[in-house]
C-alpha cells in the first residue's frame, strides 16, 4: 500500500495499523479514523505553544515520536507507550501547564491525509514513521517538566 493511494478512512486505518505499526486503528459510524487508547498507548495533550516546545525537546533527545496538532483550541497530542502514570505531585504540576495524559478506553481521532487541512481539523506535525517506536509516556512527561 502506498501513501499516495490511500482515499478512504478504511484504506487510512489499514495504513495506520501495517505501515506505522499504531495498533487496534479503526472506523468509526460518522467515518473518523480512531486509535483508541489501550493497553499499551497512551497520549499526552499540551496547550500550544508548549507543544511546540515538547517536540523540540523530545526531538534533542532521539525520541520525538508522533505528535498531532488542532487548530481549535490549538494543541498538540503526543502518542506515546504507556508506562505507567505519573505520581499525584507530577499530575498536579501538568495540570498547572495545560498538560492533560488522555484518559484510558479513550480515543485519539487520526487525520486522514498528510496536510494541514484535513477533514478532521487535525494534522501530523510530526507522522508516525515505520519501524520508529513510540516514547514512553515517562519519556514525555520528562520532557514536558524540563520545558514548563
């Protein structure tokens, strides 16, 4: 399969799951891309221009990993392996910068094309690359205390 066919939200899915690896991707009834937020997947969401900030951080250090940005509220949501929560002091400490961690049997909708203007009002501004795993959640959070 190669990028450049993919026209439906089925083929995207398929993509998602073969070509980055990002398990358990599906459709949606209304015909959204999802990547629920299971087992090991986890995702961070930060405020912009934090985000921007996170990503350049993470980047530093090898492991920037997927990163999707809103336009409405600007944002971004950063996909990441989930290796436990953080403690109580560190939770409230990223609730204090906007920083949430995506609660469990959650959703995080995909976009359905590589541009900043997709049908989803979301966009990569970092893909999903293959044979590239994820950062760990811990991973993430440290670099979210090291910028806020």
């Amino acid at each position: 399969m190669r990028l450049e066919e993919l026209a439906t939200p089925h083929d995207w899915a398929a993509a998602y799951r073969s070509l980055f690896g990002l398990p358990r991707v599906h459709v949606t009834a209304p015909g959204y891309v999802v990547l629920p937020l299971v087992d090991t997947i986890a995702a961070v969401n930060t405020p912009e221009p934090l985000g921007a900030l996170i990503l350049g951080e993470l980047t530093v250090r090898g492991i920037p990993g997927p990163v999707l940005v809103r336009e409405n509220p600007p944002s971004r949501t950063f996909l990441a392996v989930f290796d436990g929560y953080p403690d109580l002091e560190c939770t409230v400490r990223l609730e204090r910068y906007g920083v949430d961690i995506g609660p469990h049997r959650s959703n995080v909708i995909l976009p359905t094309g590589f541009g900043r203007h997709t049908h989803e009002g979301r966009w990569w501004a970092r893909a999903p690359q293959r044979d590239e795993s994820l950062p760990l959640l811990s991973e993430v959070v440290s670099a979210v205390t090291t910028v806020a």
